[in-house]
C-alpha cells in the first residue's frame, strides 16, 4: 500500500516537471525522513551504553567514573552512573522523535 503511494507522488512529481535534485529535496528525502530518524535513534541509543564496555578497556570521561565504580564495588556510584548514562539516552531519544514529529507533514 505505501509503496503503491511512494510510486504516485513520484510520477505526479515528475509530471510537475521536478528536476532530479527537486525531486530528491522536495519529495524523496521528506517522504523517507521518518526511516532515517529511526535509524539515527537506533544508532544512538546503543552507543550511549557503549561507555560501560569502554570504561573495561580504559576509556575517558564517563568510562573512568564507570570503572571506579565496578572495581570499588561502589554500588551508590554504580547505580548513579548508570542513571546518568540512562538519562542520556533518553534525553537524545526524545530530541530524535521530536526531531522527527517536526518534520512530519
């Protein structure tokens, strides 16, 4: 079904006489703005809880006050971190959807 739509509003862009880079700026890239905001939320999401594997290899900034807390066994700051991390995520996660609602026709 949608696909059958993608297909009309491409001819009736055509018919309009959209010139290829009209066509892709106009049409294409609004109509498939929704995927690849998905796509961004997905790519994201998982690299934010990324900085646990990095603190076990050594990384920086918040990888260092992640691994304090798993070698120290410090439980408070483990948990604080990690609500922190969470925080982050969510807060990009909900730039990302309002990103995406505001493109929306």
């Amino acid at each position: 079904m949608f696909e059958h739509l993608l297909h009309k509003v491409h001819r009736a862009a055509l018919a309009l006489s959209f010139r290829p880079g009209q066509l892709m700026r106009k049409v294409e890239l609004p109509l498939a703005l929704p995927s690849i905001m998905t796509g961004v939320n997905q790519a994201v999401m998982p690299s934010l809880f990324v900085v646990a594997i990095a603190a076990i290899i050594g990384a920086g900034e918040l990888g260092f006050i992640v691994a304090g807390a798993l070698v120290q066994s410090d439980v408070g700051r483990g948990v604080f971190v990690g609500l922190g991390t969470a925080s982050i995520a969510t807060m990009a996660d909900r730039l990302v959807q309002k990103a995406n609602q505001a493109n929306m026709p």
